[in-house]
C-alpha cells in the first residue's frame, strides 16, 4: 500500500508544436467514433529516445480512438506518453498516474498537453499485463473507457510475437466501438506461418463481423513459444441472445508454417488415446451428476433439475476424430472438448482435465513429428 503520491512525467518533446486539446481529445472527436473506419491496424509503431527508462508499447483505444503508448508501468506509478492515432499532437501527449492509496493495482492521474495544461482525468486499473479504466475530460465529466495491452507479447529465437489491433463495432441499444487483438509474427517464419493466423484462419469467420456482428472482444496468450512450435489460445467473446466466450487453442509448427493436428500422434496409439481421454470425459459427467443430485433446487442454479433435465445417460463421449484438437503447452498436451450444454446451464459443466504431462503423451506422440523429442 502506497500513501503518499507518487508521479513520474515524461515532457513531450519541445521541438514539435502541441494540438490544443480540442483538437486531439476524445471529447472533441468523439462524434466521429462511431464513423471511424473499423479495419485492421499492423502494430509496430516506432519509439524514440524520449521514452522513459524500462518503458514498453501498448496498443489500445481510449472510446472508440485508436493509440499507442510509451510507458513505464510499477508496482507504484504509470509514466509516459500515448499518441491518439486519428488527428492527435504527433509528439503524443504526457501521462502520469501514481498508486491509489487504498486499492491494489488501482491508479489515478492525469493526462497533459506540452504546456502542463491537464487536458484529462485519468483512472487506470492493472490487471495482468493489461491497463484498463477510464478517461474523463477535465473539468466536463465526459468518461470514456480506456484498454491496454502490451503490443510486444514473446519473443523467441529470432522471432518476436506482437499483438495486431482490430477495431470491433457492435450496433445496437448501446452501440460500442472498442479494440480486440490478435497475434501477428515477425522474424524468419513469418512468410511461412502468416496464412494461417489471418482472421479467417483463426476464427472461421470474414472479418465483416467486427462491424455489426456478435463479437464483443478478441485477445490472445501465447501458452508456448519455443524455436520449434508456437501455442496461442484465441479468445472470442461474442453477444447474440446470451453473452458467451470461447477460447480457441492451437499449436502452429514454426518449421512448416501449418496448424498441428491428430498427424502429430502415433497412428496405431489414437484409438488407445481416445480411450484414455473419454474415460476422463465421463468419470467428470458421474461425478458432475452426483454433485447435483445433492444440490439445492433453485432457479437459476445447478441443482437436480439440471441434472434430470441435460445429463441424463453417460454423456457424450470423446472420440478419435476430437484427437484433431490437440495442442502444445510447456508443460505436455492437452485436447478440446465440449459438453454441448445450453447456454442456460453452460455454468453446470462439468469441468474435466484433458492434459497429459510430456512423459504421459511420449507413448502417443510421432517421434518424427513436430511434438517428438520432447
């Protein structure tokens, strides 16, 4: 716990004539948000010697306004500078937040033009490695909200994994324009492996549907990054008659440039694999089933009417043809499965651990293929 305010302030830089605030904040651009052109913006914005020490770039949008930023961020102060991308002072405005005295990983500040002036009122929350929180403008109460996330997400070899930022536009009673995020390589491979991480490769779905469509947020972690094989799990939040999430988890082989799939595994150990991971699957539904016969009965909650109602039988089962979601992470394999349950009770699943260590996948995996040696 911080108690008494600290601030770091990087100047912007004097030989570059500042935007009054009326040109650059988003109150004063903020009737064209819902108009700004939504498509792709490639990260790989440039730094320059007037970062602060240890600072890094984050990608994101304050509203609907795309920016990136330069900043320093601890345990005890947020320092920089970020650049509003649509008309914005092209030196970037100055950023300084301290340590809120009574809540963890919560900061307050300010946001100011070259001369001092404070063009906005800042608060910032850490969670992970993304900032998220709002931004009002000084003196007028105009919020909008603010989301951050590290452009640079590994780095490995001679490759480094950023994040790619895409506007998403969701119409509506409360139309919203926020940034979503997926991954983008640059280094050797990069010609090899970009065909499959494009919008289409990834999501199975046209890019078209980040304006007007369901999508509600993207992002993605890299669960593995070596010189061999690359893990991402691609998270897709959407809105159709009920919010929903779904997290997509696939291993690319570097050398290739392709997903891997089932050809991965030793053809004459699938069926026993199968076998293995299905007794997982229904050993999870008993107990899942037991668990709610025992549970209270009341609207809304998993009680016995779910399991009376969605788990009758032994469940579904996992089959040979689901070995073709299998992907790497450090620590061995693991496999996709879903239980098919109704958005209603998609909280009663039954939660079932499809991961083998290393040592345990070794009798399934192709000792020539890209998991042997492992």
């Amino acid at each position: 716990m911080v108690n008494k305010t600290l601030s770091l302030l990087l100047l912007a830089a004097a030989c570059t004539k500042t935007s009054p605030p009326s040109e650059h904040t988003p109150d004063a651009t903020a009737s064209s948000v819902a108009d700004a052109p939504l498509v792709s913006i490639d990260a790989g914005i440039a730094t320059d010697a007037g970062n602060v020490v240890g600072s890094e770039t984050y990608l994101g949008a304050i509203g609907g306004l795309p920016i990136h930023a330069t900043l320093s961020v601890s345990d005890r102060a947020i320092s920089g500078r970020w650049f509003y991308e649509k008309g914005g002072a092209a030196e970037g405005l100055a950023i300084e937040a301290h340590a809120a005295a009574t809540t963890k990983n919560h900061f307050v500040g300010t946001e100011m033009i070259a001369d001092g002036g404070v063009s906005g009122d800042l608060s910032l929350e850490r969670s992970g490695v993304e900032l998220t929180g709002s931004w009002s403008k000084h003196t007028a109460g105009k919020t909008l909200p603010i989301l951050l996330t590290p452009e640079i997400r590994s780095k490995s070899g001679d490759h480094v994994i950023r994040a790619k930022r895409v506007m998403i536009k969701n119409d509506g009673l409360n139309a919203t324009t926020n940034p979503g995020f997926l991954p983008v390589i640059e280094g050797p491979e990069a010609a090899r492996i970009t065909p499959s991480l494009t919008f289409k490769a990834l999501l199975g779905d046209d890019e078209s549907e980040l304006v007007g469509g369901t999508i509600t947020a993207l992002d993605f972690d890299v669960l593995m990054d070596d010189n061999r094989l690359i893990t991402l799990a691609i998270t897709e939040e959407t809105m159709g008659a009920y919010p929903s999430s779904n997290v997509l988890t696939d291993t690319f082989d570097l050398q290739t440039g392709k997903k891997i799939g089932a050809d991965a595994l030793k053809v004459d150990q699938k069926v026993a694999l199968a076998h293995l991971l299905d007794k997982r699957v229904h050993d999870a539904w008993k107990s899942k089933k037991q668990e709610l016969a025992k549970a209270p009965v009341k609207e809304g909650e998993c009680g016995p009417d779910v399991a009376n109602g969605f788990m009758d039988g032994s469940g579904p089962s996992f089959t040979v043809a689901l070995l073709d979601g299998v992907a790497a992470t450090k620590n061995g394999l693991t496999f996709d499965f879903d239980f098919g349950f109704p958005h209603v009770v998609l909280a009663c699943s039954p939660a079932v651990d499809l991961s083998l260590t290393w040592k345990e996948a070794s009798a399934f995996i192709d000792p020539k293929g890209p998991f042997g040696g492992r």
